[in-house]
C-alpha cells in the first residue's frame, strides 16, 4: 500500500480580484492548476523567476490565503487558515525577527501567540529549539541585532521548530547568507531532516542551491508546474526550456561544477 | 552614545528644577498666592541683605527685620508685621513670587495633562488609522484635517461664551486642558500613522501574524514600540506649546480665573503700559517661561539627536 502523503495539492489556482466600486475588477491568475503530492521527509524545491507564483503556492501550502479552486490536504485533512504543522520561514530571516526582541522572546514568541504552556515550559521548548539548531541556550537573552546573519537564520529556524511543524516552508531563506554561512544552513537542514523527519519545501531561484537539498525539483513559470521531476533527473534532463536557462544560469555560477 | 548622553543633563536638570519649585510651592513661598498685603500694592522687590551676621530684609515700611529660615512649615520669612517680598507685590498687595510659584502650578501642570490627554488621543487614533487602514484611516484623517482647518482659537471663544459667566477654577482647568488637549491630538496622530502604516509590513509582524497572532497582539508587542520615539519626541514639543497657550488663554482670560494664579492671569494685570513701565517686576513670569521653554527645547532636541545615531 502506498503511504498517504504529507501534503497533497490537487488542481489549486490562485486568483487575485481588484475590485473596483463602479463594476468591472481586474483579474491577476498568480497560479493555476497546480498538483503535486509530498510524501514525509522528502524535500521539495520550488524553482522558477521572480513572480512566476512560488511565494503565493506556499501561503497558500502555510494557510495564510485559501486558494480559488481545488484544494491543499496535509495529512489528509483540508488547509483551512494558519495549522501549527505547517511553519514558513521567512525570506529574509534578519527582517523577520524583532530587533527589541531578546532570543528568547523571538522564540518563545509563536508559544505565547499560541498560548501555549507556562512560563517555565516555554523557556525550556526556547531553549531545547535553540540546541536543535545548534545555537548554545546561555545566549537567549542576547538580542536580536547581535547575532550575525548565519545565526539569525538559526533562530528564525528556532522559532519554526518551536511548534513542533512536519512541514517546513523555506520561503528564499538563504537570501543574503554568504557561501559559508549558505553551506553550514543546508548541513543543519539536512541534519534536522534525519532526526526529527521533517519534510521541506524549499522555494528558491537558484537551482544550484535546490540540488544540495532537495530530492524532487517542480520548476513554476507563470503560475504553473512546468516540471516536475526528482532532482537527478531534472539535472541530467532537463526537459522545459525555462529548467534548461535556470541550469545553465546555476552552470555558470558554479564553474567547479554541480554538487548533485 | 555617551556624548549624546551627556546633552540630556542640561534640559533635564533645568526642567526637574522647575517642577520642583512648582510642586514646593507651599513650602518655598513665604506667603499664600491669595494672602493680601492692603498697605502694600505694587511694592517693588524687598532689598535681602544676605552677606550678614542675621540676614535681614527691608520692608517697603522702611524697617528692617530679620529673616528666619523654616518657621511655619516655610522655607523663610520674617516676622509680622515685617514682609518681604522677593519679587514685589501686584495691584492688591499680593506676594508675587508666591503667585510665581503656585501659578507655576496650573501651567506647567496644563501643559503636562493637554500634552498627555493629546498623545493617548493622538497615539490611539493614529494606531488604529494606520493599522487597520480602510474607512477608519480615511474617517480619522479627514476628521484630523477637518479639526487642523478649524480656526481653534475662535472655536475656543466660542465654546467659552456658550458656558456660564463664572466657572470655578476647577472647572476652568479642567476646560483648558480638554481643549488644548483635544484639538492637538492631530499632528501627533498623523506621525503616528506614518510609524504604523510603515511599521506593520516590517517582516517580524508577517512572522507573528503567521504564527496566528491578532491585531492586538501585534498592535501591543509589535507596532506599539515603534512609537515611542515619535511619541516622546512630541511630548517635548507639545508640553512647551501647551504652557504657551495656556498662558496666551488665561492672559485672555478664558483660563483659570482670580484669585487663584496662573503665569497668564498674573500677566494679565502687566497688560497695561503704566505697569509695564512703572512695576517692571510684574513681568516675572514672561521671564520665568523663558528658560522653561529652553529646557523641553533642549530636550527634544536631544533626543532627536539621540534618533539619529541609533
């Protein structure tokens, strides 16, 4: 029998309506016809240029916006708002964290929105998250501004895992990290991945980045799946001309060569 | 940061002074704001001869008495029927450094609770016209512009013609402050507005409102702070404002009412060109509002300096 899958998309489109009072609105499609599934602890990269839709599929993945036809099921149940196991971490994890905010209270925060647990409790989930990704706990009560962007990246990660999510949405999250700080991220992504068996979506332009961590790549151009195809594949055969141009762009910016 | 720190020793030292007199009033004056001295109007400021084995003052009777320090619950005075007066007397008699200071009170004090009653207002509005955006935006700040066209000051004499003829100083304070204070409220919410309406797409908002935070969660922890410098910042500008129309209104005689003083009563009576020329120490508190102002001037200014380096 096969699994269910973690997260199944089926047939989902995305459109804005602007409305204007006096009738007639103008129509934007950001997505159509999108379907996949996912099963538990693969990871999937979402590649494709700006504006092509991949921001709106995972709010839409996240439940932050319902979608305008078909429908998202995690475990077989309806996304209907905000769930707890999905978390999507933010494009740029240095904006996304408060500057006032000490660590601790950036990754206590999702347990005090949630209300969930007592003080003691939350202190102990903050600092348990902050060991998962290998952050030492002595500094929750440093702020926000004094870590450097490879661990501000962390603690935005730290805050995800606080709810305990199956599924992590890595919304451009690499954006701005140098190489190092790059690398380092995708080794504890993957570390995360093996031990707790999280499943990721991971949504970038750089298909480089995408072939260090994901084990199926869907490339997206003008709110569509144009390929969809595990990883290897996608590297060895490009089949769309859009993946060709993506590839030869990642090429071009690793002259050693890929590490797929 | 520590030079910046240092610019705000001088206006606050020269503000905390200022309070403190205000607030001591009952102890640094020698007499009561009201207590008249019938034999001396408009007496000219006793002569203290300080540099002597018994400090001594000279009555406008011509004699010499003693000073002595903390008798009856005040800092100093002389014994009657000698009076001393520091800064002369007005038209019936009446100490007018004590008024100086017990009118401080009313001023200053107006000028803290308008500035107040204005940045809740202000803050409040401006929060939620930002925040929520929609028609409340546009309620709020058409309304804002409407109060701002308002020519206040003859909505003010208005008002004030519409009341009875006599209201108890109570009364009249509490109108004062309702009214500077409720027609200021606007620029102080237009800033505000502009912190929230930018403040609310930072991404720690997105963040919060993804892990299912509601508008007041993120209104209170988020949006909230990001205020505060504005708020402060216009504090220090409105609370001078704010004496200054106090002392322009009750100059009118739309504030505060006799005996009770207030820098703008008390220089109601110096309106006159003989006063002004011939009792020059009635001019007292033009001159005590001077280096007040200075002081939240010098203030906003650094912490507007502060603003800039962080």
């Amino acid at each position: 029998m096969v699994p269910e899958p973690l997260l199944s998309v089926r047939n989902a489109g995305k459109i804005y309506a602007r409305r204007h009072w006096l009738g007639h609105g103008r129509e934007t499609t950001a997505l159509e016809g999108i379907s996949f599934d996912l099963a538990r602890g693969r990871t999937l990269a979402l590649v494709g240029p700006s504006g092509a839709g991949k921001s709106t599929l995972a709010r839409l993945i996240a439940g932050f916006e319902a979608p305008t036809t078909g429908e998202i099921c995690i475990e077989g149940r309806r996304v209907a708002g905000l769930q707890p196991q999905v978390q999507l971490v933010f494009q740029e994890p240095a904006a996304s964290l408060n500057p006032r905010f000490t660590a601790a209270e950036i990754v206590c925060e999702p347990l005090v929105i949630q209300k969930r647990g007592g003080r003691g409790s939350r202190a102990r989930l903050a600092a348990a998250a902050m060991e998962k990704v290998g952050l030492p706990g002595a500094e929750l009560d440093r702020h926000a501004l004094e870590f450097s962007g490879g661990e501000r990246q962390r603690l935005a990660l730290a805050r995800a895992l606080v709810l305990e999510p199956r599924l992590l949405i890595l919304d451009e999250s690499f954006v701005g990290l140098d190489l190092s700080a790059q690398a380092q991220a995708v080794h504890l992504l993957l570390d995360l991945q093996e031990r707790l068996g999280l499943t990721y979506i991971l949504i970038s332009h750089d298909l480089a980045l995408a072939g260090q961590l994901a084990d199926e790549i869907a490339v997206i151009e003008s709110g569509r799946i144009v390929e969809h195809a595990p990883a290897r594949e996608v590297f060895a055969h490009p089949q769309h001309p859009r993946t060709r141009e993506l590839l030869e762009a990642a090429l071009a910016l690793a002259p050693g060569g890929l590490p797929v | 940061m520590m030079r910046d720190l240092r610019r705000f020793w001088p206006p606050l030292v020269l503000l905390a002074a200022f309070h403190a007199a205000v607030v001591l009033a009952g102890f640094l004056a020698p007499y009561d704001y009201a207590e008249q001295h019938r034999d001396f109007p408009y007496a000219p400021p006793s002569r203290i001869h300080l540099v002597h084995l018994r400090p001594y003052a000279e009555s406008p009777d011509g004699k010499s008495y003693p000073i002595e320090f903390l008798v009856h619950g005040r800092l100093f005075g002389v014994r009657p029927p000698g009076v001393v007066f520091l800064l002369g007397t007005d038209g019936s008699g009446r100490d007018v450094f004590s008024r100086l200071l017990y009118g401080g009170r009313v001023s200053l004090l107006t000028g803290l609770a308008a500035a107040l009653l204005s940045l809740v207002l202000g803050t409040a509005l401006g929060t939620i016209a930002g925040f929520f955006g929609g028609w409340p935006d546009q309620l709020l700040m058409r309304g804002g512009e409407l109060m701002m066209a308002l020519p206040w000051f003859y909505l003010l004499l208005a008002v004030r013609a519409f009341l009875p003829l006599h209201i108890s100083a109570v009364e009249a304070f509490a109108l004062l402050i309702a009214i500077i204070g409720g027609i200021g409220w606007v620029r102080p919410a237009r800033l505000v507005r502009g912190v929230v309406l930018a403040g609310r797409e930072n991404g720690f908002v997105q963040a919060a409102r993804g892990f299912g935070a509601g508008s007041p969660y993120l209104i209170r922890r988020h949006v909230l702070p990001l205020t505060f410098p504005v708020v402060l910042t216009q504090a220090t500008v409105l609370i001078p404002q704010y004496i200054l129309a106090e002392v322009t209104l009750s100059f009118l005689g739309l504030g505060v009412g006799e005996p009770v003083p207030s820098w703008g009563n008390m220089l109601a009576e110096a309106r006159q060109y003989h006063t002004i020329v011939e009792h020059t120490w009635l001019l007292a508190p033009a001159i005590a509002i001077v280096p007040l102002l200075l002081g939240f001037l010098l203030l906003a200014d650094a912490l507007s300096g502060q603003q800039v380096s962080t």
